[in-house]
C-alpha cells in the first residue's frame, strides 16, 4: 500500500506549482499545514533515493559502490552539514529547527539547481528539474508551517535563493566529491526533517488548530 | 726552463696559437680547426705508467691548445704538488701543477719533453714523445643548455640550446644525443638524437619530448652532447662530454607538495595512460584505482607512486574516476576522459533559403563519447573568401546545422568543416555553386482575390532576396468538383518581395483550395515546403440550364401540378434561390409565379384550359435559360400494365417503339414514404429508347414501385402504359393466415386469407403446404427443419385457389400443417396448424 501513499503524494505535489507559497496553509491550519509538510519530506526522501542512485552511477565508481565513504574534504563544507549532535539539536526550539530547516533547504536547492547544467543526460536532467520543484516545494511548505505558527522566516534567502559565490570546483574530480556530498546531506537532512515534523505533528495536533480559528473567530 | 719555477710549485702556462702562425703569414686568418678542440687520442707514453692526453680549449678566443692530462698509477703521496714542465720541439715550455696543460696543435708532428719535478725541486723523471696532428682526435665542447621548461598539462618538456654555430665553419652537419632521466634514482627513460646543420650562426635548438608519465609525478632530468662531422679536420672525431644536467624537479619535492596527477585529461581509446599520487611526508598510499578497478602501485618516491593503465576503455559521460586511498583518512582523485576524436562529417551538404545565409548540415558520424567543453567544435571556412565561422551545434540532434553569410558577388563557395576535439581534428570539404543550392524559403501570406468567376489572382511572400535567379512554383488547385491539379509557373525572383500569378478556366462558385511551392527555375535543387492551405470560392454565375421539369394533373383536372428537379452544383453556378414559374398561352402570360428554395413543385389553378409551361432557376448571378413543357395530355385507350423485372439495383422497363413519339419518352414513378403524399420522379429518355433501367437511391427492396410510360408528341403527352415492379423481391413477410375448415378420418379442408401486397414484398407465385404427423410439442423439431420422411408437400401454384383438400390421411391421428407463401424472392416463414383426424368409422377392408 506505499505505493497508494506515493501515488496521492505525488498528486498532491501537481498541485505544487499551483499554490504559490503554500499562502493557503493559513487557512489550512498548522496541524494540516505541518501533515503535508511531514509528507512531502517522506515522499522527497523517496525520491531521492531513485535520483541519488541514477546520479551516483553517472559519477561512476567508487562513488556508485555502496561502501564509499569518502573523507569529508575541507571543500564539502560549503554543503550545510547535517551533522549536528542530535541532544543539540533536540535542544533547540521549534522555531530554531524550522529555521535551520528552511535556510539548509533553501541553500541545498541552489546547488542542486547548480547540478542541472552538468548533466550530460537528458532523462538525468529531466529527473533533476523534477526534484528541485519538489524540493523548492518543501521551502515553501516549511516557510508556511513558520507563518501558521507564528514565526519570522529567516533572514537570508527568502522566495527563490539566490547562488552563493562559493568558488566551482578546480577540478572534475572535486566537483563529483561536491555532487555526493550534497546528496548524501539532502537524504540527511531529509530523514531527520522527517523526524522533526512528526514531533511536531504531535505537539501541534489538527484539533487544537481548530479551537485556534474559533477563538479568532470572536 | 727553471725560470717558470716558483716556490717549486709548476705553474700554468698558455700560449695563443695565433703567436706561432705569425711567423707563417699573417695576414690569413687562424686555420679552421684553430677554433676547435683536438684530444690526442694514441700517444707513445713516456712512461708506461702514465697516459698523456691532449685537448684543446676555448674555442671563444680562437686560440689552440693541446692539453695535455695524466693520468697517474704513482700512489698519491708521490704525485702530491708535482711539478711538471712541458717543452715542445720550439723549446716552448708550459709548467703545471696539475695533470693536465694546454699545448699549440702542431702544424704536422712534434716531440715533447716532459719532466716532472719533485717538491723539493729535484727532477723526478724526462721522457720525451712524439705527437702526430692525425693522431689528435677532434672533441667538441660540452654544450650548454639554455632552458628546459615543463609543461605540466601536456606533460611535455621543451630544451633550448644554442649550437655555437659561429664558431665553425658553415655546413657542418652537427648530431645531438639527448638524455631525459627521471625519478631520483636517475633512471634512464628516453635517449634521442637530434641532427641539424651549422650554419657559422649561433642558432637557438628547440626539441620538445611528451613523457608518458606526468612531469608532477617525479623529477625529470636533461642532458645533452654534441658530434661535430668537421671534415676538414684529419684526425678522428668524438662526442663531446654531456652538459650540466637541467632539472624538472616533481611534486615529491616541494615540501608540501601533493595530488593526483594528470587532471581532467582527454585521451584517446586505447591509450595508456600512467596516473601518480603524490603525498605529503608519512602518508601511505593504501589503493589507487582506475573505474572500479585497482591496479598495482609503481613506486615512483618516497612521496609517490604511480599506476599505468593500458588501452583504456572509452570512459562514460562523467568520465573515469581516479582515485588514490591514503592512510590518515585522506583521499584524492582526478578525472580522466576517454574518447574518440571526431569522425569525418558525413553528408556535407550546403544550400540557401534566402540568399543571406548559407546553410549546412551534416551528420557527426561516429559518436566521440565526449561531452560539453571536451565535446566536438565545428568551424566553417570558406577558401575563397577567407571567411571563418564557428558553428553552435546541439549535441543532442542527429543532424548539425552551421550557417555561413552570403558574400556579395561571390556564388562559388568553397567549404571547408572543420571538427576538432581535445583528441584530434577531422574535416570534409564541399564546393557549392549557390545559384545550384537553392532551396527557398516558404512562401508565406498566400491570399487570393478576383472578381470573375472563373478566375483568380493569388499572391504570396517569400523572404528571401532572389533578384538574381528565376522562380519556378508549383500552385496546387484542389476542389472537391474536380482532380487535383498542379499548375506551374516560371517567374523573375525578387528581393523579399511579393508574388502574384492569374488562374483561369476555373469553375464558378467553387471551394478551392490552393497551395504554393517553389525552387530554382534554372537549376533545380529542392522545392521549398508547401504554403499553408488557402481557401477562396470563386464568385457565382448564372444557372447554365433550365431545370428537368414535369408537370401533372389534379385528379379533378382544374390545377396542374408543376415538378422541377434541383441542378447539379456545376449547373447551378451558385446557390439557387428560386426559381420563376410562369405559364403562357400564344405568348400570353396566363401566370407567373416566383418560387423561393427549397420548394420543388408548384401548383397552377388552369381550369380547364392548357398552356406551355416554362421554368427558370435563378441565384444570385442571375437566370438560367428556361425550360418548356406543355399541359396538354392526349387521351389515350387500353392503357395495360405491365410487370417490371427486379434487377437488385434497379427495375427493368421495356417497352414497344411508338413511331408517332417524336420527342421522346417519360417514366414517371412516385415514392411514398410512410402517410405523406408521395413524391414524383421521372426519367427522360429519347424516341429511339426501348427499354431502361430506372435507378433512384431511395428504391428499397420488398417494394412495389408504380411506373407510367408516357409518350412525347408535339402536341403533348400520352401515357402509353402502366409498369409495376420490384428492384429487389423479398420472401413474403408472413405466411397467409389459414384455418381447418373440416376433418374427417381421412382428410383435411383447409382454408386461407389473401395477403396483402406490403406482406408479399415481391410478385407472389405460390403458396406451399407441407404436413406429416406430428404433435404439438415444443420440444420436437419442426416439421420442416426436420428433413422428414413422411413430408409431404402441395404446391399451389393456382393464386385464385384459396383452399385444399388434404385425403390419404390415417384416422385419429395428429398431424402437423405448415402453410408457407413464396415469391421470386423466396419463402415466407411458415404457419402451422395441428389437426386430429377423425377415428375411422369404416372396417379395415383392403381393396383389392
């Protein structure tokens, strides 16, 4: 039955381009507004899983092998790590990680948008495009969860990033090492997003939202 | 000779050369050899310890020496601060210290004395020798290297050197023997000779040599020496000494240097390729690997160590990784590409839509593997006019496409494609006489205009400057009247301008469609695409013939009813409107009607009176000419009629000749259909006809048509004859319906109903009656499927007859009926009865 479930996250993610800045999370509620959310992360952790597969088999060996784990070279540090402690990251507040959530994603985004352009295949390309609006997706889900629950969105990149001047790689070799790295940060950070909004599902469920939209109501 | 003695330590004494010449003549110039180096090569040893060996010095100050070396086997403590002193057979004498002294170069042969002095000062030994000038070998200097320079990308070295040309005569053929070593170990890698001529000029030598391995792997090494064929010299030649080695020092060197060397090749498939990796001090290279394989590790240093791969694979899009595990968790890695170089454009074909750009397409041919920057680059050059261009082409496409400007007044082109990549370069050439490669572009803004109805003025764009060339197009005439057709027309091309051609002979009030393409008249190359489709119906015009018209009486005679038929689109030039009625006696207007669409009859009160009828179809463009019929209906007796014959498609009337009917025949018939009053139709046919086929697409099958013949006098109409028919006759529709009239023990009456002529669907013949015994049963086959051997049948053939008599039958017995109707067509489905026959009242008597 994942397949029924990515079936309907996959419709639902039509929609996307649709809903500009997911502004109908308003009305939608934070409960609703962090389920979808919540969903989207699972549905992009899926489909990077088939992206980082085609791609690290376009770099070719060793970054294909499933053993490859590569020293991280002072370079990659331009890639937000999502190495953090995790009792440090648990000790933040919400609003802290759904910060830190939105600018990696944001950040994340324009270096996978950076990717498109080397690609020498057409379907890899193709794959590309469609990963980055789904991830440009996220920003804005996340920035909506931010707004319906009251939080400022970040200082820095708001609505479409814009590039870093991070120096592009010297060599073609270094440029792989960048590519892996930051999709081995995106399934990280991914999979501990998950995480993050199904606590925060359970802090903020639907019914309280709705008492929530009573009390303005008077 | 003592006074050369100082503190009795020999001194070192030169003497120029040229000093001995004066005394010859001084006005010639030193002799060639005096600017070069001579060695004694074979010496009558004064001592068979020791060799004496001889060169002569500095060719920079033209001055000749002859050197004299030792080489002593007396122990050291002996030849401590020895003194010698040379003297020549001019009683010159040279003092040294060492075991070497320069003497003049004898002008054939000389002897010399030496003695060797002890430190005290005492003489220690004298020979004397004798030096023969053939005996001297000629040995040139070392030469000096002037640069080596590394190329590090292309693993290449450049050494300079200059040849001190100047200082030999001119013409020498002068060798080379060149040294590259490398590693720290000083490893030998490549010995090569490199030959030139001395032109008594100091040229600058340049000698490039690409290393197999990387110049950042190891430190690589030079050296150099030199063979001079001076042949005006007699005595032997030799190799000079090798040069001061020149140093390319490696990575290993630098105190910190590191990496994976080369970087981001592009190599061709099936070459070897070394790779090194190159660490920092304590660094262990644990694995090197090429693609998913490792490969074992030559040990260049300490500090490197390299791999080689042998006829490397075409590598994929993102290239082949190289990659170096160290200890200390470190790793480095590089790229390599591995490609083909570019194949030779197949299909060079050039041509011109417009006249301001040239283009040209071609297929790449074989894929290069090589992608984005490494990918193949195109140019275009034009040897005529010296013109270059480079091409944008989509990697992604089958087919490139370059563009090259039209030049003015150049038509002749002389291509040529260039295709290179990091690998190599190809090229395809292709002379193209433009005015021979047009292939315009697509006419445009196709429109039509015109005020006739048979013609049409069409006009179109091209954009493209063709002044100098004519156009030949092709317009295509569709219309659903008539078959497609192609009209040509030859034309003075023009500069993006317009076109315009005059069709005729076209039929009025006509959908067309009309397309336009067009090449070069005089030499074809391609027709250009076609237009976009144009439609234009051309204007109407007047009807060209009366309609076919036919007229009828009431049945109470006082009004005639007046029937015309439509025309045919390409009679009626237009849409028909009405259509104009009128009727005349003598020339006199009894009436006149006008008729609008879409009414096809009309009705005219006449009473009893008669007059000629006239009928003319109008539309927009005006009247048709007018069609006549007359009222008069001439009486006429013992009118029969007559059975048609069914033909599937239509019915077959026939009929005598009747030599009066000067004007023909007339076969009017009347389709019903359902309760309205039925339409009337007719055919014309000429005097001489005696028989036809009446055809009309709404005759159905099972029908019964009714036809009058009517004859044409120039007084009027007779009907001749009645004909009833059949285009196709069915089986009736039903059986009639029948009833027992009586039974006995032996026989049946039975009776049945007349059919109606709709049931009949076709001329009835018969009626057939089958019976056997049998019983009502659902379940039992029936009677006439069931190929019954007791069947018995009656025909009636007689269609007054309306019973039958069935005798012979067995008493008190059941028996089946099956009464049936046929027509040419066949038989209707049958009815059945079941009957009983009375129990037999009579004794079973046999007669007879």
């Amino acid at each position: 039955d994942s397949w029924g479930i990515f079936a309907f996250l996959c419709a639902a993610l039509c929609n996307l381009p649709a809903v500009p800045a997911l502004n109908g999370t308003e009305e939608l509620g934070a409960g609703q507004s962090i389920q979808k959310t919540y969903d989207l992360t699972r549905y992009l952790e899926h489909q990077l899983r088939t992206l980082a597969g085609t791609y690290l088999n376009y770099l070719g060996p060793p970054f294909n092998e499933p053993d490859f784990n590569p020293p991280r070279l002072a370079r990659a540090e331009r890639v937000p790590s999502a190495t953090v402690d995790l009792d440090l990251w648990r000790g933040l507040t919400d609003n802290a990680r759904l910060a830190a959530n939105y600018r990696a994603y944001s950040r994340l985004l324009c270096y996978l948008r950076g990717l498109d352009g080397q690609v020498g295949t057409v379907e890899l390309r193709h794959r590309l495009g469609h990963f980055c609006s789904s991830l440009q997706g996220l920003v804005l889900s996340i920035a909506g969860v931010m707004s319906s629950l009251g939080y400022p969105l970040p200082a820095g990149p708001a609505g479409p990033p814009t590039p870093p001047g991070a120096p592009a790689a010297p060599n073609n070799f270094l440029k792989k090492m960048d590519d892996f790295w930051l999709l081995k940060e995106l399934q990280t950070w991914l999979w501990r997003s998950a995480k993050d909004f199904n606590r925060l599902k359970k802090k903020v469920p639907p019914a309280v939202v709705t008492l929530r939209i009573e009390a303005r109501g008077f | 000779l003592t006074s050369f003695l100082e503190d009795g330590v020999c001194s070192y004494l030169k003497l120029p050369f040229g000093e001995q010449k004066k005394n010859v003549d001084e006005s010639k110039p030193p002799l060639p050899f005096s600017a070069s180096y001579f060695m004694f090569n074979k010496l009558s040893a004064w001592s068979r310890d020791r060799k004496v060996q001889s060169k002569l010095l500095t060719p920079a100050d033209r001055s000749s020496r002859v050197l004299f070396q030792f080489i002593s086997s007396y122990q050291p403590k002996y030849l401590l601060n020895p003194l010698c002193l040379f003297c020549d057979v001019l009683s010159r004498c040279f003092k040294t210290k060492e075991e070497r002294v320069e003497i003049p170069v004898p002008e054939s042969s000389t002897t010399v004395k030496i003695t060797t002095y002890s430190i005290s000062g005492t003489t220690f030994a004298t020979r004397h020798f004798e030096i023969h000038k053939k005996d001297i070998s000629f040995v040139p200097l070392a030469p000096h290297i002037l640069s080596l320079t590394p190329d590090f990308s292309t693993s290449t070295l450049t050494l300079k050197w200059s040849d001190n040309g100047s200082a030999f005569p001119y013409g020498l053929d002068a060798s080379w023997e060149i040294e590259v070593l490398r590693k720290e170990t000083m490893e030998d890698v490549t010995r090569e000779t490199y030959n030139s001529k001395l032109i008594h000029e100091d040229i600058i030598h340049s000698w490039n040599w690409k290393s197999d391995m990387p110049l950042e792997c190891t430190s690589h090494y030079v050296k150099i020496r030199r063979y001079i064929n001076i042949t005006q010299f007699d005595g032997p030649k030799d190799w000079s000494d090798w040069s001061p080695v020149e140093v390319v020092p490696g990575k290993d060197t630098e105190p910190n240097g590191s990496g994976l060397f080369p970087q981001d090749t592009v190599v061709a498939v099936g070459s070897n390729v070394t790779f090194c990796c190159v660490h920092k001090e304590g660094q262990q290279i644990q694995r090197m690997s090429y693609g998913a394989k490792d490969y074992p590790l030559i040990r260049l240093s300490s500090r490197s160590s390299a791999i080689r791969v042998l006829n490397a694979n075409a590598s994929s899009a993102s290239g082949t990784n190289i990659v170096c595990t160290m200890s200390e968790d470190w790793m480095d890695g590089a790229v390599l590409f591995v490609g083909y170089g570019p194949d030779v454009p197949k299909g060079l074909s050039c041509e011109t839509s417009n006249f301001v750009i040239i283009k040209c397409t071609w297929k790449p041919g074989r894929a290069t593997g090589l992608y984005k920057v490494r990918g193949t680059k195109y140019s275009l050059t034009e040897s005529i006019s010296g013109k270059n261009v480079s091409c944008e082409v989509n990697e992604m496409k089958k087919k490139h496409v370059c563009g090259f400007p039209v030049l003015a007044d150049q038509k002749t082109y002389s291509f040529i494609l260039g295709a290179s990549n990091p690998i190599g370069q190809t090229e395809a050439s292709l002379l193209v006489d433009l005015n021979q490669r047009v292939n315009p572009e697509t006419p445009e803004k196709l429109t039509a205009s015109g005020n006739s109805s048979t013609s049409v003025h069409l006009r179109w764009f091209i954009n493209g400057s063709f002044a100098e060339i004519r156009l030949l197009c092709e317009i295509e005439i569709s219309s659903g009247r008539s078959e497609q057709k192609v009209h040509n027309v030859s034309m003075p091309g023009g500069k993006f301008s317009n076109y315009t051609v005059q069709l005729n002979a076209l039929h009025p009030y006509t959908k067309y469609q009309f397309r336009v393409r067009c090449s070069a008249a005089d030499h074809f190359w391609r027709w250009s695409d076609w237009s976009g489709t144009l439609e234009y119906t051309t204007l109407e015009a007047p009807p060209t013939r009366g309609p076919d018209i036919w007229r009828e009486r009431s049945p109470s005679g006082k009004s005639l009813r007046i029937f015309w038929k439509p025309l045919s689109l390409s009679e009626a030039n237009g849409k028909i409107v009405s259509h104009e009625v009128s009727c005349y006696l003598l020339e006199e207007s009894l009436e006149y009607k006008e008729v609008m669409e879409p009414s096809n009859s009309t009705e005219i009160k006449l009473g009893r009176n008669d007059c000629v009828i006239s009928v003319v179809a109008k539309n927009h463009a005006g009247s048709s000419p007018p069609s006549r019929i007359t009222s008069v209906e001439l009486p006429s007796d013992n009118v029969k009629t007559d059975r048609a014959v069914a033909m599937g498609n239509g019915i077959y009337i026939s009929w005598n000749s009747f030599p009066n009917m000067t004007c023909g025949y007339i076969v009017k018939w009347c389709h019903s259909s359902g309760s309205e009053p039925c339409s009337v139709d007719w055919q014309k046919f000429p005097s001489n006809t005696t028989d036809a086929v009446i055809k009309s697409a709404l005759f159905r099958p099972g029908v019964r048509y009714n036809f009058s013949l009517y004859g044409c006098k120039s007084s009027g109409y007779q009907l001749l004859k009645n004909v009833t028919g059949y285009m196709k006759e069915l089986p009736p529709k039903r059986a009639p319906n029948f009833t027992v009239e009586e039974t006995s023990s032996d026989s049946i009456l039975v009776k049945w109903e007349d059919m109606s002529i709709e049931d009949c669907q076709g001329f009835l013949e018969g009626y057939r009656l089958s019976f056997a015994k049998g019983e009502k049963d659902a379940l039992k086959p029936r009677l006439l499927e069931s190929g019954n051997p007791e069947l018995k049948v009656k025909n009636i053939t007689d269609l007054t007859k309306k019973s039958l008599k069935i005798l012979d039958l067995q008493g008190k017995t059941s028996y089946q009926l099956d009464l049936q109707a046929y027509t040419a067509g066949g038989l209707s489905p049958p009815n059945s009865l079941y009957v009983v026959t009375k129990e037999d009242c009579k004794l079973n008597i046999p007669i007879n």
